[in-house]
C-alpha cells in the first residue's frame, strides 16, 4: 500500500469512528429520553437498562454508520482541498481517482462487516433487547393498530393484515405450517381471530394441505371457528412488529420465500421479497453513498470543511433516503418488480458516483 492511501485511509477511519461515536451517543440519549417515561413507570433494575441499551448498540450502529462514513470521507477529502493538499498530489501525476481508491476500499470493508453484523450479531442482540423491553420496559403497547406483522412461531410463519392489541384482534391472517427441514406443509386463511380464555380462536377459517410443498394434497377444508396454536398473548404479540425479516437469517428468509413463491402469490410475496432485497442492499449503503459522493468531495475547496462535510453530508443521505423510500412505495404498489425497488437508489448514486469520477480530472 501506497504511502498516501496509508495517509488517506488514517484520517478517513479516525474521522469516522469519532463520527460514529458521537452519533451513537446521541442516538442513545434520545430513545433513553423517549423511553423515560416508561423507564419511570415500570422502574426496571439499572443492570437491566445497561444491558437493554448494550443489545441494542448493533442496531444503532448499523443505522448510523452509512452517514457516519459519508461525512468522514467528505471532511477527509474536503480538508484536504482547503489546505491544497489535493492540488498538489494530482500535479504528482496521480488521478483522482486513485485518490479515491482509500474511500471506496474501507467502504467496501465496512459494508462486509456491517453484513456480517447484521447476520450473526444483530439477530441475537436484538431477540434479546426485545425481551427486556416487553419484560421490564415497556409492558403494553401504544398503538391502537399494527399492520403487516409478520413472524415465526415454533414451526408455523404466520402473517397478519391487521391486528388490534386492545381490542386483542387480528384480521386476515395467513399460516404457513412447515416441518423441521423447513418444507410447507399447510397453509390456513383465517379472516379474524380473537383471544378469548388464553387462547386464540380464528373465525371462518380455509385450510390447504400441501404435497411437497408445492401441490395440493386434497380438497381444501372450510372451517367456522377452530382455535389457532400461537402461544403468544396479545400483549407479547404487539412487539412482535416485523421479527419474520428482522430475525430470519438471509438464507433462510431466501429458502422460505422460495417456498411461498410455489403456494402463494400477490402482495404478501411480494412484500416479502423487497424486504428480502432491501435486507441484502442496507449493509453496502456504505459503499454506494461513499461512490456517489466522492465526485463532490473531491471538489470542495471551502475553509470551513467540517461544516461543507456536515451539509452535503445530510443533502446526501436525505436524497439518498428519499429515493429508497419512493422506489419501496414504487415496488410495494407493483409498479416496478421487488429487486428494482430495493435496488434503484444503490444503482442510482452508482451510476452517478463513477460517472462523476470518470469526468473528474
């Protein structure tokens, strides 16, 4: 490694770890003021609120990290055009973007570690954190409605259009029964269900049996009311929320959309599959803000370099949040196929990114 990448790649990490830090920090102090209430309400042990907050560091991490990277190259490089330092090492015959090689390889670095994060810490950290948080923090629900819950219970996926916690309801729900291997065995349309004496109890209920998952095994079976194994009481179920996409490896999310995709169509695939997608794409954001952006913050010459970082930094990643957003919405109405919805904004700033550094001299 070149002297210079080595130089580089030193006040790209040191920026963006005391970035990281700082953002992790407030990050905390403001759902520790959020939650206070609560905090104060239910008075849980002080060990239990460290360690709450402990597991729920990788998640914050993982939020904060693309925008903490992103302002650490553009004030790294920024800098380095307000003290000319930039002009210098393209009179040395070096093109820009060699000078952004540093950036795009630690961002590249990061994102792996941020998949792997992802993958086999934050699906434990967060299992855990959502068990103390219904526990000892926060016992009951605020909200009236919860919509597209999704998740697993022992070996049965279940997915709820709506469920209302006070009224202890859910409406139109869909039940995946699958055996150890993760093969489909059943699948159940139940168009409401409600807990009454410890127990769910569904109403006007279509149950297929599945033949190596793919085929119907018999006629289907209409049913009035039949109870509904799902351990969980509506106050458990509430916090619950997207645990299915949240908790599920990608592998495994992979295998089981792959077998949905053989019984089932429509939204609910659908759905799944952007989720699926988006899941893949949010660790190497990393890399597609850093590529996106470093056309820019080659060409900043401002004195005040924290601030210009600070600024493009935020237009970035809200314009970068923005487009997410509106290809999601795009692909969740069908307008666009569910890879493009997660994809469109990566490959977008991409595209913009190495064009720029292509033109720029």
């Amino acid at each position: 490694m070149r002297i210079l990448d080595k130089y580089i790649l030193k006040n790209i990490i040191l920026s963006y770890l005391f970035i990281l830090l700082l953002f992790t920090g407030l990050h905390l102090l403001i759902d520790i003021f959020s939650s206070l209430s609560d905090i104060l309400k239910n008075t849980p042990p002080l060990l239990i609120i460290v360690k709450y907050y402990t597991y729920l560091l990788p998640l914050i991490i993982l939020r904060v990290s693309p925008l903490a990277l992103l302002m650490s190259v553009l004030y790294t490089y920024s800098s380095f055009g307000k003290n000319n330092e930039l002009i210098t090492i393209r009179t040395s015959g070096i093109s820009s973007l060699k000078i952004a090689y540093p950036a795009i390889f630690l961002a590249i670095f990061i994102s792996c570690f941020v998949f792997f994060l992802q993958e086999k810490i934050l699906i434990q950290s967060q299992s855990k954190a959502q068990n103390i948080k219904k526990q000892y923090i926060e016992k009951e629900t605020k909200e009236s409605e919860i919509r597209n819950l999704a998740f697993i219970s022992q070996r049965s996926i279940f997915f709820i259009e709506t469920f209302l916690p006070k009224e202890k309801k859910m409406k139109n729900i869909i039940i995946f029964e699958q055996n150890t291997e993760g093969d489909l065995l059943k699948k159940t349309h139940c168009k409401s269900a409600k807990y009454l004496d410890g127990k769910w109890i569904g109403y006007n209920l279509i149950e297929f049996t599945l033949e190596n998952t793919t085929r119907l095994k018999n006629a289907p079976i209409v049913i009035e009311e039949s109870p509904i194994f799902l351990p969980k009481k509506p106050e458990e179920l509430a916090f619950e929320k997207s645990m299915f996409i949240e908790f599920t490896p990608l592998v495994k999310l992979g295998k089981q959309i792959n077998n949905l995709e053989k019984v089932t169509a429509g939204k609910l695939l659908k759905n799944l599959k952007i989720d699926f997608y988006k899941k893949v794409a949010f660790p190497f954001s990393h890399l597609f803000l850093i590529i996106g952006s470093l056309p820019i913050a080659l060409e900043i010459r401002k004195r005040k370099a924290t601030f210009a970082a600070v600024g493009i930094g935020l237009i970035f990643s809200l314009v970068y949040s923005l487009t997410d957003s509106i290809s999601i919405a795009l692909g969740k109405s069908g307008l666009i196929l569910p890879f493009f919805s997660a994809w469109l904004a990566p490959l977008f700033f991409l595209s913009i990114g190495i064009t720029g550094l292509i033109l720029t001299r």
